[in-house]
C-alpha cells in the first residue's frame, strides 16, 4: 500500500525523468515559473486551464525546484493563526501556563 502524497509534487506517471507539481492557482503557477526561469531550470509549463496548474521539471533539479516549490508555496499561504486576538490569547494562555509551572516547581523545591 502506497502512502499519500501529501506534497504538491510527484513523479510523472508515465515518465521517470520529470517532476510534476500542481499549484491551485495561476498566480503561484507563474511566480514558481519564474523563480525557475531565474535559477536556470529548464521546465515545461502545462497551457490546459485548470486547475490544477501544471509544471514539469526534470528530477535531476529536484533539490532546487522543490526548495523554490515551498518558497512560492510560503509566501501564498494564510497564517496558522490569523486572528490577532485569538493569536495573542493563545500567547497569553501559554505563558500564564508556563509561569504557574515554575511557580508549582519553586513551591516543590
């Protein structure tokens, strides 16, 4: 039994030489594309409409496609807690956390 594929990126199905990764939206598509363009990595990029948008790389420039992969996917992607209250109500939960468990260890000592 194979494992997910929890990446954006895979193998080609029929040839073993290339990657493919798939972007939700034309807008990453095109900045993964330039950012390969800019590098020197020749890459083929998929004209059907989508989604999912394609582009194929070959894998001997796996290392630096999938690192500029996950550039593009970082700068596109929302905040693991985008509400700022709920962000600093968590800070807050934590450290006041933190500060009984010192004060528990102090009175233990």
């Amino acid at each position: 039994m194979d494992l997910p594929n929890l990446t954006n990126y895979a193998e080609h199905p029929t040839e073993p030489d290339w990657l493919v990764f798939r972007f939700p939206v034309a807008a990453q598509r095109e900045e993964f594309a330039q950012l390969l363009a800019a590098e020197g990595i020749r890459h083929e990029v998929d004209t059907d409409a989508g989604p999912p948008y394609l582009i194929g790389v070959r894998s001997r420039h796996r290392e630096r496609a999938v690192r500029l992969n996950y550039t593009v996917l970082g700068r596109h992607r929302r905040p693991f807690l985008s509400d700022p209250l709920f962000r600093w109500s968590v800070l807050a939960a934590v450290g006041a956390l933190l500060v009984l468990a010192f004060i528990g260890w102090l009175a233990g000592r």
